[in-house]
C-alpha cells in the first residue's frame, strides 16, 4: 500500500509500526487518493486523527455563529468597560458627598460618561478651584469604577486671645450679668442693640475710699483685658405665614409615557413612542448618553413623562390659621437654637376673615446668652 502510494506521489511521514498496523501522516489532499489505493488493494484506512490549518478552518465554519457572537460579546464588553458606570467619594465630612459628584459631573466624570472625553489632571484642578472648601482632590479610575478621595482644609481657630470687649450679638433686654473678668457698661433691665459693649477689656481702676494717703490713692492708668463674661438678655423673634383658603394642588398618577430618540449630527430618529405628549399636564425627566466618535457626537435622549392633574381643595378659616400659624412656627425653628429658653409665644392673625389669604405673625420671646468678644481697637485708648 505504502509502495503503490509513493508511486502515485502521495507524500508520509511519521511512519511507525503499532501492534498490527502502521501509522503514519499524510496530508489532507493524499487521504483521498489513498483511500482510493487501500480500496483497490484490499486495505482498510482509519482515520485516527484531523490535525492542521484545514480541518480548524472546518470547526471555524460549523461554528461561525458562536465564535461571531464570542466576539462580538468581547467587543462589547471591552466597549462598555471604557465608560464609568459607578462614582465614588470619599474622606468627605463638611462638603456634602452630592455637592461633590455634581462639581466631577460639570467636568466630565459621571455614570455613564466615556473614559476619553475627560483628563483626571483637569478634573482635579477644577474642582479645587470650584470648591474651595477642598485642599486635595484625586480621581482614580479603576475599570468602570471612579473614586474621588478628597481631603477639606483645616480652618484657623478664630478665638480672640488678646484683649477684647464683650458685646451685644443682638438687641434685647439684660436679663442677668455674670462678669468674670471686665468693666460692666449694663445693668439688669438695660436696652440694649447689637454691637452695644456689655464689658468693657478697657479698666478704669477707681479710687479706693478706703486709703489715706495721697500718692497711693492717685489716679491710675487705664489698662486693657480679655473681658469674659455671660449676659443673658430678652430677645424677640418674629415669623410669617400666610395660607389661601382655596387651594388649588396638582397631583401626579400613575398614567406614563416614554419617549426615546436618537440624536444624530444629520438628524433624529425615533425609537419609541412620540415626540408630543397626550397628557394636558405632566412632568417630565429627561436621561441623556452621549458618545463623541470621529464622525460626531451621537445620543441616545430618554423622555419619561408622568401625567399631572389639578384639584381645588378648599380650608375654613380655623384650619387656614393653623397652616399659616405653622408655616410662622417653622420659620422661627430655623431661628432658634437649642440653648435657648423660650418664656413667652403671641400669635397675631393680620388678615379679616372675609381676605381670600390668611396671614398670621407669631413672635417667641427668650432668654439667651448674647455675649460675644470683639477685638480692641488700640485707638480707643
């Protein structure tokens, strides 16, 4: 067989002999003729194996599907892994993690923004400079994963610790004095205005009544103190409310509807429902993804609209008194502190009941420390 083969030009290598038969290698082209030969000659030949560039071209084209959507799967997932999809900060504690990812969103780092639109070095720099509250920013991107890690400057304390007045943070009356240190200007009782000197870090030193002798009771200098001191005083505050007795409120439902198009540098094209809506009233949210390629930047606009309706809801006036009373209320709490004592609370309607808005003024006295210190300008001496 191997003779009648060679003289035919069919070419073998590897040739060895196995138990009861030979085993050899010949090529994809001569495995035809020498079939045709061992038939003739009354040989049988098995193929043991397929090995080379044709019989992988075979696998390649039964299986050109999956290797097709293989790929295509790569390329996406290597496409997809050149946008960020999660943005994270830290060593945040007085700036807000929000205020943060808002300043990184105006300079290009966002869920959903591409890798190549923004320089990590530019985005550094500008948010420093937008927040000035920061002394370090560094954006680290790792995969699809962005990390701001931020640290805040560290302010100066402001204590004075030269000599200085204490002085009225606001008007009120002088409810109490306790001087530590300091010459009263006030007594109990006293109106006084804001940036009035309660102490006074100037000392006048008075004669004592007490000694005889000339020199040693003569007229001393004047000297300077860091006065300290608490001052409690009656201090007023005041808050509006107003209410309509008519109200008209406007309401949302569960009715829907999302509109999706493509943005082109040519044109728009729709891919789902339409441009104008059915609804009379609605509110709307609008979620962009923008890619810039070299033929131009390509979006993909997301519409959701979520139908509104109106109503009249109608109050008596007991009930539009209590709302504007409350509004008064709220607008007082962000006035009011925790160490303060509130001693008296006047509620005044300003409106007639027959007005169509019901204004209502509510004033809160208390009593609270308003000492504070105040640098002494040398001059004053």
């Amino acid at each position: 067989l191997i003779n009648m083969a060679l003289a035919r030009g069919i070419y073998f290598w590897g040739v060895k002999k196995v138990e009861y038969y030979i085993q050899f290698k010949v090529s994809s082209n001569g495995l035809e003729a020498l079939k045709n030969i061992a038939a003739e000659s009354g040989h049988e030949v098995e193929v043991v194996s397929e090995e080379g560039l044709p019989f992988l071209k075979n696998i390649v084209k039964r299986r050109l599907g999956f290797l097709t959507g293989a790929l295509i799967f790569i390329l996406a997932l290597y496409f997809m892994s050149s946008f960020i999809w999660f943005v994270e900060v830290t060593g945040n504690n007085n700036v807000t993690t929000n205020q943060i990812i808002i300043t990184a969103a105006k300079y290009g780092v966002y869920k959903g923004a591409a890798k190549w639109n923004f320089s990590r070095s530019e985005v550094e720099e500008a948010m420093l400079r937008d927040l000035s509250s920061l002394s370090y920013v560094k954006v680290d991107i790792k995969g699809v994963k962005a990390n701001i890690e931020v640290v805040e400057k560290v302010l100066p304390s402001e204590e004075i610790t030269g000599p200085c007045h204490i002085v009225a943070s606001k008007d009120g009356i002088i409810e109490d004095i306790l001087i530590l240190e300091g010459q009263a200007n006030v007594k109990k009782g006293d109106v006084v205005s804001k940036g009035d000197i309660l102490i006074s870090g100037i000392v006048f030193p008075e004669p004592n009544p007490y000694i005889v002798n000339v020199e040693e009771n003569q007229e001393q200098e004047p000297y300077l103190v860091r006065a300290r001191g608490n001052i409690k005083a009656r201090v007023w505050y005041e808050g509006y409310g107003e209410s309509k007795q008519s109200l008209e409120k406007v309401s949302s439902t569960d009715n829907k509807e999302t509109y999706i198009f493509l943005e082109t540098p040519w044109r728009n094209y729709k891919l789902k429902g339409n441009a104008n809506s059915s609804f009379e009233l609605f509110d709307h949210s609008v979620v962009t993804k923008e890619m810039n390629t070299p033929l131009g930047s390509f979006k993909i606009v997301k519409e959701i609209r979520q139908e509104k309706i109106r109503s009249i809801e109608k109050y008596s006036e007991k009930e539009a008194i209590s709302i504007a009373q409350n509004k008064a209320k709220k607008i007082l709490e962000s006035q009011l502190t925790d160490g303060q004592k509130i001693v008296n609370e006047d509620v005044q309607v300003l409106s007639a009941p027959s007005d169509p808005i019901i204004r209502v003024k509510v004033t809160v006295e208390a009593i609270e420390d308003i000492a504070i210190a105040e640098p002494i300008n040398v001059d004053e001496r």
